[in-house]
C-alpha cells in the first residue's frame, strides 16, 4: 500500500481543481485539458526530483518543464500547457486575496 501523498501535492489538489473548473460550468474538454497539464507538470517534477507540492514550485521549476515541452511539442502546445497547469494555483491565490482560504 503505498504513502498518502503531502498537502499540496498536485496529484492530490488534480481531483479539486477538476471539480472547480465543472463548478464553473468548464466544458469536459476543457477540464481534460487542464488536468492533463497539471498531470503533465507533476510527473516532470517527480521524474526530475523536483518538488510536486504546489507551494513549493518556483518560476525555475515551471521554465524547465516549459522548456521540456518546447523540445516535444510546437510552441503554442508549450504554452497551452503552462497557463493550464498554472491556472489552479492563480485560482488558489484569487481566493486566498479574497479572505476565502487557499481551497477551491
């Protein structure tokens, strides 16, 4: 059986960031999409011994998985991938301004 994982691990936040984004009215594709980038960047981290909790990835930790998609895909998936990815921890960030804690 294997280890629950940390608090703020981003497979772990995947499963609430898909039911904010149906909260929202996102079409399926759409919270395809953005989950698959959030799972996209996890898996990066963990296969490079990054960290994969959402507080502690740094704009360094981001531009290596932008540039690892840029050596895969055509410049506009790269970016897709980014702003997806990014999106769930702009959407923490809004709340917590908003005084409404840091779960969406």
């Amino acid at each position: 059986m294997g280890t629950a994982p940390p608090p703020g691990d981003l497979t772990a936040l995947n499963a609430s960031f898909a039911r904010a984004l149906r909260a929202q009215n996102k079409s399926e594709r759409t919270v395809q999409a953005y989950t698959d980038a959030v799972r996209l960047l996890a898996g990066f981290c963990h296969a490079n011994g990054l960290p994969t909790t959402a507080s502690a990835i740094e704009r360094a930790h981001l531009e290596r998985f932008i540039t690892d998609q840029l050596a895969r895909w055509k410049p506009a998936t790269a970016n897709n991938r980014y702003a997806k990815a990014t999106a769930e921890e702009r959407a923490r960030a809004a709340h917590a301004r908003l005084g409404l804690g840091d779960r969406i």
